[in-house]
C-alpha cells in the first residue's frame, strides 16, 4: 500500500517481448522474492493483479450489503453489535484492498467507475438474497469460511502490498466465521422451527459457497499463468475440497444435512466425493442474471450519488482552510 | 452517478500507525480525504478497529519522496562489499568468550 505518487506515470513495465527482463522477472518469483510497486514487472502481471485486487474489493463493498439488510432485525443486542462491526469490517476490507490496487497506477475513482457501471466484476455470492436471519448465519459460516480459505494462501502472494493487505484481512475475518458459526448453532440447537429455518439456509447457501472457489480446474483460464507467477498458490478445484473436507463436520456437529445427495466420505482418497455443479447457473449469476445484480448495483449507484454533496463539500471546505492558511502566512 | 466537474478528486494520504508506545510508526496503507483532519479521521476508522494504535501520522502523500527503484543498485549494492561493518567479520579467541 504506497502512493500512486511513488509510480512513474504508465508504470515501469518494458516491453512483453523483452525475453531477459521476463526471465528475470520469473527467477525473483521463484525465488520468493516480494514485488514492490516501484520494480518492474510484466504489464500483464500488473493487469491481472489490478483486475483481481479491484475485483476482490468490490466484492467487500457490495458484501456489505446482503448482511446490513439484517442489522436492524437482529434478534439481540450482542447479535447486532457483531452484525454492525462485521459490516464495518467488510468496508475496510475493501478500502485496504482499494489501497493495495491504487499502488499499481489505477486511479480509485476509475475503479469505483468500473463498479457502478458494471464493467467490474464482484463475487457472484452476493447476488443472493438474504431472506432470513438465518441466512446471516450462513453468511459468516460458509460465505466467510469459504473466503478465508481463499484468502490465507494470498497472504503469501507474490505482489507486497496485496499480501499484506490480505494478512490485515484474514486475522479479521475468523471473527466473522466463528460469529456465524455461532448464529448457527443457536438455531440448530433451537425449536424445531428454527432449526428449519438453519436448514433452508444452509440449502440455499451450500452451493454458491462450494462454487465461489471459482471454475473446475479444466476451465479455469487465468490459473496456469497465475500459478507460475505466485499470485494464486493453490488451484480452484484443491481449494475447493480442501472447504468442503472442513465444512463437513461442522455441519454434521450442527445436526444440519448437506444439500447434496451424492456427498460421501471416500475412505480412498481421504476426502469427501461431491455431486456435480451446475457451473451454468453460475455463470448466468455472474453475466447479471442473478436475483440480485441489479438491486445490488443499483444501491451502490444511489449510495454514490447520496454522497456527491459529501464529498463536493469537503472539498470545498478544505479549499477555504487551505486559503484561510494561505492568507494568514 | 457523473461527479460535477468542479469536485476534485480527493488526495491520498498515507496513513502510519505506532502500535504501542515504544514502538515506531509503521506503514499500514492509505486512504483518500479532503483535508488532514478527515484524513485522520479515515485512518482511525479504517485502520485501528481493535487497538491496533496509540498514534497515527497521516501524510499526504505528494509529499512522500521515495528512492528510485532504477537507483537501486547505485544505493545499495556498495553495502554488500564491506562485510567488515559485520561484528563477525572480526575473530575473537574463544577463550574470552562472548562479546
């Protein structure tokens, strides 16, 4: 996370044709070496991160919102404080990660464009409603389990600040998780209409959960490249079962079922055997056909909008202050 | 959606943070603001939730001059040849002991 002051407009990247700078580029990966905003580095590479680190950030900031839908319907005052700090940490996790994009020369008002006219995309699991309390429940527990699975091996990614802002992340996140958790088990371990209410959650959020480790491995297009340059250190596919082995149990200890008739334990592989995923459906989610996109967009327009007095204001403000000073001197 | 032509874009200001007393300020990220005085008031919210600070700097960032990473090697390679600014660089018998 440094200033786009320290980056030389355009960046520093030479050609892709250059075999040498590549090759050198390659061997400090390799290395584990950690790439700063100012070293060269293939423009690819920056292109990719940009894409990925905006994109993860915007998923904080729409994340914010199938949650906040519960703040004011939260059962306790111990449920709604957690509900409201949780919320509050999804935004600074997408403001770390905005930081973090900023450092590789893309302005943050050209990324918020991105999101607003949906140029950008964000995680497709928030473009599922929330439609009961129980489903904040889910949230925490599958949603964030699921992201922090993806998230702890980025803390060792190769690009610096995205590693650190992630470290940042991640200790916040198990909060999250463990919070969620608990929502759950309050209700498994409650009326029989409660416990339904744990159930229909967990049959509405198992699949997008198990899905937002992104495409099979056959299908995954930006995973070979990114491999090779440390941005992502485990496949969609190994990430993805390495969730499901960890999720398992803690359904089983809720007394919840698994909504997926052909879940077994495979005594061969030492891992749990999933059903097929209809990898259509969610790519209907993510092109915008999801029951959600829209209404999620259209918040964020309007939240951006509210806030264009905001931020005309304090403009104006620090302009007066700036002269009152100047005069004064 | 479009901002009115005449809002500037709000300025970057990194943001440092002393964890404890006794300790030095560290570089924890940046955040956009009018002015100093919002600038902190964004760094408190957005990086020090838990208590993970006694003090904050903010500084906007234009005025933050870093070293050029082309300068690299001109700046810091000398250092590498001159092992004996290393304590181990110097024998000392074993028979005194630590020092």
């Amino acid at each position: 996370m440094y200033s786009q002051g320290l980056i030389r407009p355009g960046g520093p990247d030479g050609g892709e044709d250059d075999a040498d700078a590549l090759a050198r580029f390659q061997a400090r990966i390799d290395a584990e070496e950690k790439i700063e905003p100012g070293d060269w580095m293939p423009a690819a590479y920056r292109k990719t991160l940009i894409r990925q680190i905006s994109q993860h950030a915007h998923s904080e900031i729409v994340g914010m919102q199938p949650e906040g839908n519960w703040i004011t319907r939260a059962p306790t005052l111990r449920r709604k404080a957690a509900l409201i700090a949780k919320v509050q940490d999804e935004g600074g996790h997408g403001l770390y990660l905005y930081a973090a994009a900023e450092t590789l020369g893309i302005a943050r008002e050209e990324m918020e464009e991105q999101l607003l006219t949906g140029a950008a995309k964000y995680s497709s699991i928030f473009n599922y409603p929330t439609l009961t309390w129980a489903d904040v429940g889910a949230i925490g527990w599958l949603v964030d389990g699921a992201a922090i699975m993806n998230q702890i091996p980025l803390c060792r990614c190769s690009f610096g600040p995205y590693a650190r802002a992630m470290i940042r992340v991640c200790k916040e996140e198990s909060f999250h998780q463990r919070q969620g958790y608990e929502v759950m088990t309050a209700l498994a371990k409650g009326s029989p209409a409660q416990k339904a209410m744990a159930q229909d959650a967990l049959d509405r959020w198992w699949t997008p959960s198990v899905m937002m480790f992104g495409p099979p491995d056959s299908d995954s297009t930006h995973s070979d490249q990114s491999m090779a340059w440390k941005i992502k250190r485990f496949t969609n596919d190994s990430l993805r079962q390495r969730f499901i082995d960890a999720t398992v149990p803690q359904a089983e200890y809720l007394g919840l079922r698994i909504p997926d008739p052909d879940l077994r334990w495979n005594a061969e592989t030492g891992h749990y055997d999933i059903g097929p995923l209809d990898w259509d459906d969610f790519w209907r989610v993510v092109k915008g056909g999801g029951p959600m996109n829209r209404q999620r967009i259209a918040n964020r327009r309007r939240a951006h909008d509210d806030g264009q007095w905001v931020r005309a204001a304090a403009a104006a403000h620090a302009a007066k202050r700036a002269a009152r000073r100047e005069a004064a001197e | 959606m479009t901002e009115a032509p005449n809002t500037p874009r709000l300025p970057l200001w990194e943001v440092f943070i002393r964890p404890r007393n006794g300790l030095a300020h560290r570089h924890v990220g940046a955040v956009h603001a009018a002015d100093a005085e919002m600038a902190m008031l964004a760094a408190r919210d957005v990086y020090t939730r838990r208590g993970e600070g006694r003090s904050i700097w903010v500084v906007e960032a234009r005025h933050l001059h870093a070293s050029d990473p082309d300068d690299k090697a001109a700046l810091f390679d000398p250092a590498d040849d001159k092992v004996y600014r290393q304590p181990t660089h110097y024998h000392v018998p074993e028979e005194v002991g630590d020092m």
